[in-house]
C-alpha cells in the first residue's frame, strides 16, 4: 500500500510543480511538501519498526529449523 501513495504522491507532486508556481499558490505548495516530509518521518518510523519485527520473526523461524535439525540428527 505504501507504495501506491508514494507513486499518487510522486505523479501529485510532478504535475503541481511542473508549471511555473503563482506567488499566492508558493506558500500553500511550501505548506504541502513540509507535511508530506512530516509523512515520510511517520512513515520511516513505522517502515523500522515493521523491519525489525521481520528480523525477530526470521531469527526465530531460524533458531526454529536448526532445533528441528539438531532433533532430526539424533
């Protein structure tokens, strides 16, 4: 899913800027990409905490298997 935003936002944000910005839309467009900057903080949080649980789950799975091993071994 996030992948999706981020390719609506990137196409969003190319056809905003690809025109010369009027001196009244300059303060909206600036208020716009620091919120999409705030976006991606909260994102890149939640990106980390998503990766490190998946390292945890893979060290488990894998502890796992080399248990199952050692068992099948003896």
């Amino acid at each position: 899913m996030l992948a999706t935003v981020l390719a609506s936002r990137q196409t969003y944000l190319e056809q905003i800027l690809s025109n010369p910005l009027a001196e009244e839309n300059t303060k909206a467009i600036k208020g716009l990409v620091e919120g999409i900057l705030e976006q991606d903080v909260v994102f890149q949080s939640k990106i980390q905490d998503q990766k490190n649980k998946i390292i945890e789950l893979q060290s488990l799975l894998e502890r796992g298997r080399r248990a199952v091993q050692a068992y099948n071994g003896q």
